[in-house]
C-alpha cells in the first residue's frame, strides 16, 4: 500500500472518502464532530500538496432515497469552521457536473459531493455507479475508517477503478495504532471487551484467545461466562446456547496461557432503563429477583490491579448499561483505570469511545478509534475490504 506522501497530488482532483456519518439533532446541526475534525489533517495536507480536494460521504440510512434529512448540506458550516475552507457543494454525487467543479476549484475551496447513500447502488457495490464516481478524480484517497469493513462502492470498487490511491493519515493512523496494539504489542497485552452479548463478539475473542495476556470481560456478556460455571445470574441477560462455546474458548485460553478475568460482584437493577436498586451483591449471590447490570466495586479493583501492571491496553465495550446514571459506575472506574495506567491504551466502539468521551477523559488515553464495526473486524481476524482496495 502506498502511502499518502507517496502520491503527487499537485494540480490534481484528490477524490477522498471521507466518514461524515455524525449525529444531527431536530434542526439538523452536528451534535459532535469528532469524525470531521479527525479528518481536517488529511484535508490540509492534500491543500498543501496542491490538490483539489473532493469529498465524499454517506450520512445516515435514507435507503437509497433522497433526504433532506439526511443531506449532507447539515455539515457544511461545521465542516469550513474547522477546516477555513469554502465549501462548493454538489446536489447529486454523480452529476455530470462535477468533474468540471472539481477542475475549477480554487486555492482554499473544496467540493462536497451529495450523500453517497441517496443512490442504493453504493451499498450494493455497483461498479456502473463507481465508475460514475471514480470520473471526478484523479487520485483517491480512502480516510473513512470507520466505513472500512463495508464494500460499497465507494469504499472498494472506486478504489479498485482508481490507479493512484492510498490510505488518508486518519485511516493510517488506526491502522499504525491497531498494529501497534494487537499485532506488534509490549507485553503484557490486556484485552477488556464489554457490551450484552456473547454471539456478537465469539468471532473477536476466539481471535484474541491466541493474542493476549489477559482478557477482561465485562457488561451482560460476563453474565453469560458466570452462568456457565453455574452460576445462578438471576434475570440478567445471558445467553444459554452459547455455553459450548465458551466451553471451547476457555480451553484455547488455557492452551495459549491467557488468563480470564470476570467480575466477582455486580450492581443491581430491575431493569436496564430503570433506577438501580443500590444492591451490590457478589457473582455467586445474585438473588433472582434481580439483574446485574454493572460491575461491582470490587471488580473494579482487581480489574484496575491488572491494568496497572499491562503495557497495551485494548478496550470495546462498556461494563454495564452505563447510559443509566445508576449503572455508569463500573464504566467509570474502568475509564479511569486505563486513563491512570502507563501501558499504551487504545479504545474502540461507538459506547466505548462515547463513555470516554462522556467523562471527560479523551486526553489521557493514546488513542480513541472513529470506527465501532471496523474497529471489531480488525479484532477478529479479518482484512477490512476497505484496506484489501488500497493494495
């Protein structure tokens, strides 16, 4: 894969797929621009080498259909507020028009394309549709991580019609960080994986059984483990079927000298989306009237024993169903923890990276990820469609 720095991009169209799938609220303004003001480096740096920056994006799920609602007119002005550029804006990502927008572009303009996903032929792949969008440049550049385990068209097939191409510095530097992390890591490596189920993560931690030192688990999916040593999880979320699985994974810890660590107690609720019972009860005295939803304190404690002592550290997942003030604790104490810990520390997930971020702690950790489900492909194992187009 060539690099960014490797291209002259000098007079040249740099078409760039960029990730602008942000929040909006009811009056269509960017609730957060983590993932355009991630993107502004490789922006600048295509300004600097003399390119004519095109970007391209899909916001939301309009199903193949226009929308105001979904139109990407809602980020311009938070788009020129980081980046000082004007913003030329095209009402279709494949109008005929646009190749000669992009030539005219002046010094200190950039031309926004239509959402990619008013056409259903970007998600289907269509090469006719890519070939209409590959047109426009000369050059492409892939810095949508966060879309990178999908193969739409314009993530692969533009890619693949584009003789010069090559990953943006944001796209790069996930890359740079996820190898850092998991493939070329300092040793101990600490893997904490959290959320509800089991099933949605089986792939991940069958890959990591044979890559990490220590493997937390937390959130619903731990439920699951303790329910099948024998535990009774009272009405917590778990998932039966999954036991021989866990039966299975368990041995390949063993065999690969990881070691598992689950929580020993739990905060209580009803439900989720209700108050907590301020009950703490220990992993082998759940009453059944009850759920874990949240570790407990003195999870908290042996948990932060081992990160303290972990040189890489790699976290998906919240520890309990943290959206609840009353089930946020263990998620903080977990923050918290890698936050004070040496070892380089890695965050991956839309919940995850969104806890962080709630606490007011981005700055203490190395590196938060914009991709959720990219960031839990490349956990598993597998190349991201994405990346294979930029070789």
């Amino acid at each position: 894969m060539k690099s960014i720095a490797d291209l002259n991009l000098k007079d040249k169209v740099v078409l760039v797929r960029a990730d602008f799938n942000v929040p909006l609220d009811a009056d269509l303004k960017v609730t957060n621009n983590k993932r355009i003001r991630e993107f502004i480096p490789t922006l600048k740096f295509i300004q600097e080498k003399g390119g004519k920056p095109v970007l391209m994006s899909h916001l939301g799920r309009p199903d193949g259909k226009a929308s105001a609602k979904y139109s990407l007119k809602s980020i311009i002005a938070e788009l020129e507020k980081l980046s000082g550029a004007k913003v030329i804006f095209s009402e279709d990502c494949i109008s005929e028009g646009n190749r000669s927008l992009a030539t005219n572009l002046k010094v200190g303009e950039i031309l926004l394309l239509e959402n990619l996903r008013f056409h259903a032929a970007e998600q289907e792949g269509s090469e006719d549709f890519a070939k209409k969008i590959a047109a426009i440049g000369d050059v492409y550049i892939n810095d949508a991580f966060g879309t990178a385990h999908r193969a739409d068209a314009s993530m692969f097939a533009v890619a693949k019609l584009s003789h010069e191409r090559a990953p943006g510095l944001l796209m790069q530097k996930e890359l740079d960080y996820f190898n850092k992390a998991l493939e070329n890591p300092e040793r101990p490596l600490c893997v904490v994986l959290g959320g509800a189920k089991v099933s949605s993560k089986l792939p991940v931690l069958l890959n990591l059984a044979s890559k990490a030192d220590h493997l937390i688990i937390g959130g619903a999916m731990a439920n699951t483990f303790l329910a099948e040593q024998g535990l009774e999880v009272g009405k917590s979320l778990h998932e039966k079927e999954m036991f021989p699985e866990i039966v299975k994974l368990q041995e390949l810890l063993k065999k690969n000298s990881c070691k598992l660590h689950l929580p020993v107690d739990f905060r209580l609720g009803e439900a989720f989306d209700k108050p907590g019972s301020g009950q703490v009860a220990l992993a082998d005295a759940l009453p059944a009237n009850l759920s874990a939803l949240d570790i407990g304190p003195k999870s908290s404690e042996i948990f932060a024993k081992v990160l303290k002592e972990s040189k890489t550290i790699v976290w998906n997942g919240p520890m309990g169903a943290f959206e609840n003030p009353d089930f946020a604790e263990g998620t903080l104490d977990l923050t918290k923890a890698i936050a004070e810990a040496s070892g380089l520390s890695v965050v991956g997930g839309g919940d995850t990276v969104a806890a962080v971020e709630q606490m007011g702690l981005e700055s203490s950790f190395d590196f938060l990820s914009t991709g959720g489900g990219a960031f839990l492909t490349l956990m598993e194992g597998v190349e991201l469609p994405g990346i294979e187009a930029l070789k």
